[in-house]
C-alpha cells in the first residue's frame, strides 16, 4: 500500500519534471495536482465507509458488507486512468521544453505539489491502519476490497513505469 503513494508522487515528480509545452503547462500541472487531491479525498472515503460498514455490522451482529467502499475504490480507479490520459496529453505537448522551464515550474509549484502529495500519503496511511485493525476481525470480509485497491494501485503504478 505504501508504494502506492510513492508511485503518486513519482508521477506527480514527473509530471513537474517533464513539462508541458506553449500555455497548457500550468494547466496540465494544475490539473495534476487536482487529481492527487481529488485521491486523497477518495481514499479518506474509502476509509470511512469501511468504519461505517464494521459499526453498522457490530450494531447488528453480522459480517460487514464492504460494497460501499469498493464502490468508492472504483473512484479511486478512475483517477488513475485520468493521471494516465493526462500522463500522455503531457507527453503530447512535451516538445521544445526547455530545462529552464521545466525548473521554473517545478520552483512554481513545489509547494503545491508537495501538499498534494503530504495529503495524499496521509490519507492512504489512515486507510491502510484501519484495513489492519479490521483484518484482525474481518480478514475474509475484506478479501474483494483488497482486491479492488490493488486494482486501483494498478492504475497509478502504470504511470511510474512509463517514464
């Protein structure tokens, strides 16, 4: 789980590195960031809608029912695919950038970037505490969730293996 956020800022380190050409730079960057945030905010729902599944479940003396947050990791796997297209919109306008732009806008948006990724890396730590602690319990019920994140980490580990 945790290669998943080092694989996101891989892909956000590259997205600033490899720059954009003519004024759809800083859109493309902008955008990317957006994405890293919008996942952030997914995985925080993934992980609540697991404690809302365990809460409801022990209320009612059953087995959770994880539905809602593979519904959730879905999301989260549509960002990916987003990353992706944006990843080879990027790559589409790279050329004629030169190293002086490139570090321009990676000076520009260190701090932005830096947050996304600082929140994205917070979001997926929580998750991956609350999946340990339910697992004591509740390993089997999780097996489809589990394998619906490695899914969804599929998705942003293809941006890193593309550079």
């Amino acid at each position: 789980m945790q290669r998943f956020c080092g694989l996101f800022l891989l892909g956000g380190l590259m997205l600033v590195m490899a720059g954009c050409g003519g004024n759809s730079r800083e859109g493309h960057l902008s955008t990317a960031i957006e994405h890293m945030n919008n996942a952030a905010t997914q995985i925080s729902g993934i992980k609540d809608k697991i404690n809302e599944a365990v809460k409801k479940a022990e209320k009612e003396k059953a087995v959770p029912d994880f539905k809602e947050a593979v519904k959730a990791v879905d999301e989260l796997k549509i960002i990916g695919k987003q990353m992706q297209k944006l990843d080879r919109d990027i790559e589409e306008v790279n050329i004629g950038v030169t190293d002086e732009e490139r570090k321009d806008l990676a000076d520009r948006y260190k701090d932005k970037l830096q947050s996304a990724v600082t929140s994205l890396y917070d979001s997926k730590k929580q998750l991956n505490e609350t999946i340990h602690n339910v697992e004591k319990t509740y390993k089997e019920a999780l097996k489809d969730l589990r394998t619906k994140l490695n899914e969804a980490e599929g998705e942003f580990e293809v941006l890193a293996r593309q550079r």
